[in-house]
C-alpha cells in the first residue's frame, strides 16, 4: 500500500468559482491564472475546468507550450513578458500575448523580424513598483509601441499592491486615470482582491480580470474575509492518515525539540504528512485540522515525513483515520466544514499561495469532477 496521504483537485468547485468571478465582473473577460503550475495545482490537471475562462495568463513560456498543446487555441497572456528576443518568435509562433513593461521589452520588438502583428499588454506602475513604466513615461512608451509594425494592438494594464488591504486602490486608480484616460485600447487591472473588492468601485472599464488565488478557493484577503464568506470553494484538498497512536502521562513531551508538553493524559495521532509533503514547518501547535471530519489541532514540531495530532477528545480516532491538512476530507460521510488553507497559512505566518504552491511531488493527486 502506497503511504497513506493524498492531494485531491476538485474542478467542479474551480468551475464554480470562476463562475462566481464571472457573476461578480460580468462585463469582464476573465483571465484564468495558471502561474507557478496552476498554483501548485498542476495545469494540466485543472485544464479543462479553465474551458470557460477567456484566455489564460501564466509566466513561463514553457507553461505556454503546455497550454497549445491541451489544444487551447484562445488568448494566452505572458504576465511578465519575455526575457530575450528570442521568446518573440515563440510568440510569434504559438499566438502568445505578452506584458511589455519596460524599453528593453520595445527594443526587442523593433527588432523581431515577424509578419504577424503582436497583441501586447502595455503595463503601468500606478504604485507597486515591481514591474511597469513610470507613469510619466508611459505616453512615450505607447507612442513608440504604436508605431511599430511588429504591433498590433495595445492593451492597458495595472496591478494594484492594496488589493487586499485597508489602503484600497484608490491612489492607484487616480495614477492610472490620470496618465492613460485618453490612450485607446483594453484595460486590465484586477487580481482577485480587486475584482470581489473592488469591482464597483474601478473607475475606469475593466475590459479583463485576472484572478488566480480566488479561482483556487482562498480568500485573497483572509482573515478579513475568508473564502467561505466570498463563496469560495476549496480546489485542493491534502489529507493523509494516522499511522500510530501514543498515549501520553503529563509532563511526555512530543516530536524533535520536546515542543509540546502534555499536562494531563491525553492520546496523539501520528500522520503521514510532514513538511516534505508541503505542510508548512512553521505551523505551531494548535494549527487546525480535521480527524475523520472532527475539527481538532496539531501537537508539537511538524517534521519531514510525520506530524502529530490530538485525539484524546476523539475516542473513536485510530489508526487509519482519515486527517484533513486542509481541504475537504474525502472519505467521511458526516457533513464536515474541513481545515480552510488559508487558516493553516495564517497559523504558519504565510498565505494560502505558498502552501498551495508548495505541494510537493511525492504526493499523489487525485483529479475530482471531469466531465
Ligand atoms: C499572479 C498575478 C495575478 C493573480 O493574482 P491573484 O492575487 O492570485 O488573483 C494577476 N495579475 C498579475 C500581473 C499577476 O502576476
């Protein structure tokens, strides 16, 4: 018997929330994100739930080759563009739309020799400043786009660093207002925070969303809102299994470093999940979970292969249970709320992103709900 842990994709609820985002951006086309692997996800795994979406934005141009051959013959966005010349003949060659966000990305242009005109994406700084040209060289940067052959249409986009946050977007719309209002062109500005936070209150026509973590079922802005109250569900699931049962006197203490000190009896459940399955080490005791569906939380330091878990209040847990990471657990028929991701993310001091990202090769995956 293979080790008892496994990762379960549910594409009927990616289906439902992109259908939710589209109910919540209805003039929108929407970009499905499939960077980083379809967020941990596997994008070959999640294709077919993406159907709907109305192009597909990702990084890498591998991840674009992958995507033409699922046979996805709509719009494909480079988010960051390309790296070298070279990449242009990629695009050229497999119809990939691409971000130019600064002068090199144009020298590149005026020198790629192709017949067929470019569809790019022209990005603005409005405030992150990560990627995009300052907004007093954006006219120049248009100009000189528009006038090459090697263009064919120019698009207007933005990524907002308040999305999610009490800051908003506010500052960052008036920039963008203010420097491309009468430019020409399709505008995309909004993640996943932006597009179910902020969607009445763009200023300008949002002609494009781009979520990712949303379509993935977390909250882009968790504890605020957690992805249940967004009507979010979750895609990924990580459930393993309890392998061994302790019982403990007080004062035992449990796992590398004695972390956990019991102050009382109790009985601990030791599941085959650890850190180099992707559960995040930095979890400390206390992190959600579910045993056969019954909320309870972990013990002690999560290790490589192994964690710890308290079922002295669960009598009928053994081993064979099943234990929810997070997700939904998959074998118990009782109704369960399941471990949200975001909540063991926010325990680990990170963000439901890194976890999803992070789940690791040696799990297998089971793919839910295709059609
Ligand atoms: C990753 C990314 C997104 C999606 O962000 P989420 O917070 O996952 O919705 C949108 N736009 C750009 C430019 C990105 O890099």
């Amino acid at each position: 018997m293979p080790r008892p842990i496994q990762a379960t994709i549910d594409l009927q609820a990616l289906r439902h929330n992109l259908a939710l985002i589209q109910a919540t951006a209805p003039d929108a086309l929407v970009w499905g994100v499939v960077k980083a692997n379809a967020y941990g996800h596997g994008i070959e795994r999640v294709f077919d739930a993406l159907r709907a979406a109305d192009g597909i934005a990702l990084l890498d141009l591998s991840e674009a080759e992958r995507v033409r051959q699922l046979g996805w013959r709509g719009p494909i966005l480079l988010l960051e563009g390309v790296f070298e010349t070279r990449d242009l003949e990629l695009c050229s060659r497999l119809n990939l739309w691409h971000v130019v966000h600064c002068e090199a990305q144009i020298d590149m242009l005026a020198v790629h020799k192709t017949h067929q005109g470019h569809r790019v994406f022209l990005k603005i700084n409005t405030g992150m400043n990560r990627l995009g040209f300052a907004p007093q060289a954006f006219r120049a940067a248009w100009t000189r786009l528009n006038a090459l052959p090697q263009v064919d249409e120019i698009s207007i986009m933005s990524h907002f660093s308040d999305a999610d946050t009490d800051k908003g977007i506010a500052a960052a719309m008036s920039v963008f207002h203010e420097y491309t209002h009468d430019l020409s062109g399709e505008r995309s500005l909004s993640n996943s925070a932006a597009t179910l936070r902020h969607a009445k209150d763009l200023k300008v026509r949002s002609d494009w969303v781009r979520p990712g973590i949303a379509l993935y079922g977390s909250s882009p802005d968790h504890p605020e809102n957690t992805a249940d109250q967004w009507g979010l569900k979750p895609v990924m699931s990580l459930n393993a299994a309890i392998i061994g049962v302790q019982h403990l006197q007080a004062g035992d203490s449990v796992g590398y470093g004695s972390l956990f000190v019991a102050n009382r009896p109790m009985r601990i459940g030791v599941v085959a999940c650890g850190y180099a399955d992707g559960y995040p080490r930095h979890a400390p005791t206390g992190t959600p979970v579910c045993v056969d569906g019954i909320r309870t939380r972990t013990l002690g330091r999560v290790s490589m292969d192994m964690i710890t878990v308290d079922i002295t209040d669960l009598p009928h847990a053994d081993r064979g249970s099943e234990v929810t990471l997070w997700g939904q657990p998959q074998k118990t028929n009782q109704p369960s709320v399941g471990v949200s991701i975001d909540e063991v993310a926010r325990a680990a001091g990170t963000v439901g992103y890194e976890l999803m990202c992070a789940l690791a090769a040696r799990v297998p995956v089971t793919v839910l709900g295709t059609l």
